[in-house]
C-alpha cells in the first residue's frame, strides 16, 4: 500500500509498549518513540502523541509490585506517574531539540462543544508552534462514566479532533490476523482492510480469531478513524523505525484500515462519536425510513417515546422500534417537550410549546444517522 502526502499523524503508545519488565517505565522505549517522531519531524510531518503509562510510571516510583485495583489507588498512582511520564518524554525530545507539551483530557472536554472546540484550538496552536502534544487521559479525577475507556478510543477522537492524515496505533503483535497467530500456524497477516466492520464480527465470542483481547478496541478505534475520512495503521512496536517510509509514501507492514469514502465531517463527527447521549427518543417505521433512506430530519408525529432526560440542544439516540439505534442527534426540545408532542402533527408544535418557532424535532443538518457512521 502506498500513503503518499501524510502530513499529520498521530501516534498511539500502549502501555504494553512502555512497560519495563521488572516493573516501571522503559525509558529507552520512551526514547525509540521520540526518535521516531525525531525523524517524521524532519521531513515536516506533525506528530501528536497519545500515551499510556502514568500507573506504571507510578507503580515504579512507589515502588508498588502489584496495580491497585480500586478507583482512588489507580488515581493515586496515576498522579503520580503522570508527572514521570511527562518528565521522561520531555527530557528525550530535548536531547532532538524539540519541546513537547503536556495534554490531560477529560471525556467532558470532548463531550461538551466548547470544550471541544477549546481543544481543538489548542493543539492546533501547539501545531503551528511546533511542539509535539503528548495527551493522556486525565484519570487522576476522571469517574467511571467519564471515562474514555481506553486510550485506543481516545486517539481516534483526537486524530479526528485535529484531522490528521494517519492513525498508528503501536500494539506487541504485528496487526491483524485470519487466525489467532498463537494457536494457528497456517494464520496470515491482513495487510489491508477495506471496511472495519467487514471484520469487526472476528472480535466477538470465545475464541475469537483475532487472538487478544484488546484487539477489539484497536478495531474499534479504526472504525472511529476511518469514519473521519482517516486511515488507521496497527503497527508492531518493534517495527517503530519504519515509521520514516511514510516520508517516502509508503507504509511499513502491519495491518492499515482504508478511510471511508463517504467521511464524517466537522460538527457531525462530534454528534457521532465525542457527544455524550443524554437520553433516548423512539420512533415508529415512516420516521425510521425518512430518516435513513430519505435524509429527512426527525418530526413530533414519527415520534413514539422517549427514555432519558435531556435539555434543549443536547444529543439524544434515536431508536427504531425494535430499539436499535439509527441515529444520534442534538434535540430542539426538552425531554417533557418531546413528551408533549410526540405523534403529533408539525403545526401543533407552536401552539403547545413556548419559545419555539422550527418544525423539526431534530434537524438533519445536526444528525448523524448510522448510514454515515
């Protein structure tokens, strides 16, 4: 496969990667990282990092044998190792003569659109000074629904956050395979995916084809990149080097997910995937096929119920009605509003409801329905 003219990437280190075996960071993995993007860097390529390794980092300054598994031990070691990360990555890129910056997030700060676009604007101008973001999540005060989940989930978001070219998402195995490689000698390397969800389905079950369990959140990151138009690279850790053929157009071996043709684009990729969902509203069969054959927006009449609560202009799911999401959206009314004037006529929405003056319960222009997605 050729990638010619990647200008922009972002880079994804697990913590599998960055472990030391006898416990704490690998610093010289930390610096094979930084001299990769050292490299990119010369040839004008931008890099941002997203990065685990805070609680191992924190683990070996506490000298802590064994990870916390409750919520405050992992946010207490977290705080600890953040500051470790940090000073390692900084101290590497200073021997290229390069500053690096660190981003905490939070998922509000992708969930709410100011945030998000406050975001937005401040990678870009660390970008545009030529400092390398290096982004993890804020779990020192993250809660369990305001979590990312994992790190995968959060480079997807910000490589579309930012529109780069290219997503590497670095892993201990070589990407993706028609078997599980450990079990299975005759198993073969996809080199290329057209379309994630054509092997999404691997994933599922036991015994699952793909051989690991955090495979199923790479794929998933792929699937959110490639919506955004972005292509997704699973790269062995140990290839990390061969990052600097992408100067040259072509990519080293591992498995790349192709971007959709049909991209997501601004405000819709927040809709589809940064949003935060606030509740359900339900509709019946004509509502479900105006809106996925028809590209109409969601009218009171194809209304049938709603669960959740919401304000005005926050996102909802919209469910068919056996209760599959089809779209999301931001609503114009509130949850009692919806109420109101669900399985009504368009016309009636003046007269019972206050302050409004649309027709539309959620328009199209601020919907992303599953077709996009």
């Amino acid at each position: 496969m050729t990638l010619n003219g990647v200008r922009r990437i972002v880079l994804k280190i697990g913590s599998s990667s960055l472990n030391h075996p006898q416990g704490g960071l690998d610093e010289a993995a930390i610096a094979q990282v930084v001299s990769a993007i050292a490299d990119l860097k010369k040839h004008g390529v931008e890099c941002i990092i997203v990065t685990s390794g805070a609680v191992a980092a924190g683990m070996g300054r506490l000298k802590l044998h064994n990870r916390p598994r409750d919520l405050p031990g992992k946010q207490a070691v977290s705080a600890v190792g953040q500051g470790v990360l940090i000073e390692m990555y900084t101290r590497n890129f200073e021997q290229h003569g390069i500053v690096g910056a660190q981003v905490l997030l939070s998922r509000i700060d992708l969930a709410q659109a100011s945030h998000y676009r406050n975001a937005q604007n401040t990678l870009e101008k660390l970008l545009r000074l030529h400092v390398v973001p290096i982004i993890n999540e804020n779990d020192t005060v993250a809660v369990d629904e305001l979590c990312f989940g994992d790190n995968d989930t959060l480079s997807a978001l910000v490589a579309g956050l930012v529109g780069v070219d290219l997503l590497v998402i670095l892993t201990d195995v070589d990407g993706l395979y028609t078997a599980n490689p450990k079990k299975d000698q005759s198993a073969q390397l996809i080199k290329e995916v057209a379309e994630v969800s054509a092997v999404e389905c691997m994933a599922s079950g036991a015994g699952s084809m793909l051989g690991t369990g955090g495979m199923v959140t790479k794929l998933r990151a792929a699937r959110i990149a490639t919506h955004f138009g972005i292509g997704t690279l699973l790269l062995n850790f140990t290839r990390l080097k061969e990052l600097d053929d992408l100067t040259k157009g072509e990519a080293p071996e591992g498995t790349y997910f192709k971007p959709v043709k049909h991209r997501l684009a601004g405000r819709k990729r927040w809709i589809a995937y940064a949003g935060l969902s606030e509740g359900c509203i339900h509709v019946d069969d004509g509502a479900a096929k105006a809106l996925l054959e028809e590209g109409k927006s969601l009218l009171a009449k194809g209304i049938t119920g709603v669960s959740g609560t919401w304000e005005r202009k926050e996102i909802v799911r919209i469910l068919n009605s056996r209760g599959e999401e089809i779209a999301k959206g931001v609503v114009e009314l509130n949850h009692d509003e919806v109420l109101q004037v669900k399985g009504m006529h368009s016309g009636k929405l003046h007269e019972l409801i206050e302050n409004f003056e649309g027709e539309e319960v959620v328009h199209r222009d601020n919907m992303t329905v599953m077709v996009d997605m």
